[in-house]
C-alpha cells in the first residue's frame, strides 16, 4: 500500500481517535479494520479534559493507562494524547492520510463538518460499522446498575 486516495506517495498513515475507555471489543474491531488500511496506524487517545468536555463524563481508566493499554495491544504502530476536540490538530502533530470513524456519526451535523474539515487538508474520513451493543457506556451503565442493583 503507497498510496491513499491516489495521491500521496510514502506509507499510508492512518489515525483512529478514540476514549478507549473501558477496552472492549468494539475498540478492537475499530482498530483490526484500520490497520488493514493503512501502513501505519496511529491510535488518537482523548484527554480526561476533552472527553469530560465533549460527553459530560471523565473517563473510568486515566490518560496515561489507555496510553499504555492502546500501545500494548499490538495493532497500533503508536499512540498519541489528544487534547482538544479539533482534528485538525491532531493532524498537524501526527500527519495522517486517513481518519478512522464509527459510522454513528456519519450524517449527522457533527459528522459531516469533520468530513469538511478534513477533506480542506486532503485527509479522508473512513466511515466503520459502530458496534452498537458494545460500548463503553452501555458498560458504565450496566457496571452502574451491577454495584446498586
């Protein structure tokens, strides 16, 4: 693979952003498909700050813990700390081709400025299955009603 989009020489970088709390499935089948696709991966780990920012809630596992259990696995070629909610930055720091997404997003407002934004620095949004019954919050629920129930 030396090219993406059939214009960019050199190895494919590819970049899949995620909280990666909790790990489970779903965050391994997102991260198998992107390292199909590309000659590097590189897994984006949201910053406590940013996910508490974007969705309300801190994450149950610290920063540097998903850092380090990300990398462990063996898929990614490496990890990088995001710490804001712009793509844009993450791409100025690591440079990729390709930005993984779950498709629960596609279409929708949020999901169709990300595709702008991007597609403005030539990077393509790749749209992958959501695993629906496996997320982190459906855990956090299920982990909540376990302890109170």
């Amino acid at each position: 693979m030396n090219q993406a989009g059939g214009s960019t020489m050199g190895p494919v970088i590819g970049y899949v952003p995620g909280v990666y709390d909790l790990f489970h499935v779903g965050h391994l089948n997102a991260l198998r498909q992107a390292r199909e696709m590309c000659d590097v991966l590189v897994a984006g780990v949201v910053s406590d700050e940013v996910c508490e920012a974007a969705k309300g809630l801190r994450p149950f596992v610290p920063l540097s813990e998903r850092l380090e259990i990300v990398e462990a696995i063996g898929i990614v070629d490496a990890v990088y700390a995001e710490t804001t909610t712009d793509k844009k930055d993450a791409w100025e720091e690591v440079g990729f081709h390709l930005l993984f997404k779950g498709d629960d997003w596609r279409g929708t407002p949020k999901g169709d400025a990300l595709v702008t934004r991007m597609e403005g620095v030539g990077v393509e949004v790749v749209w992958f299955p959501y695993t629906l019954q496996t997320s982190s919050t459906a855990l956090r629920s299920a982990i909540g009603r376990a302890l109170t129930g």
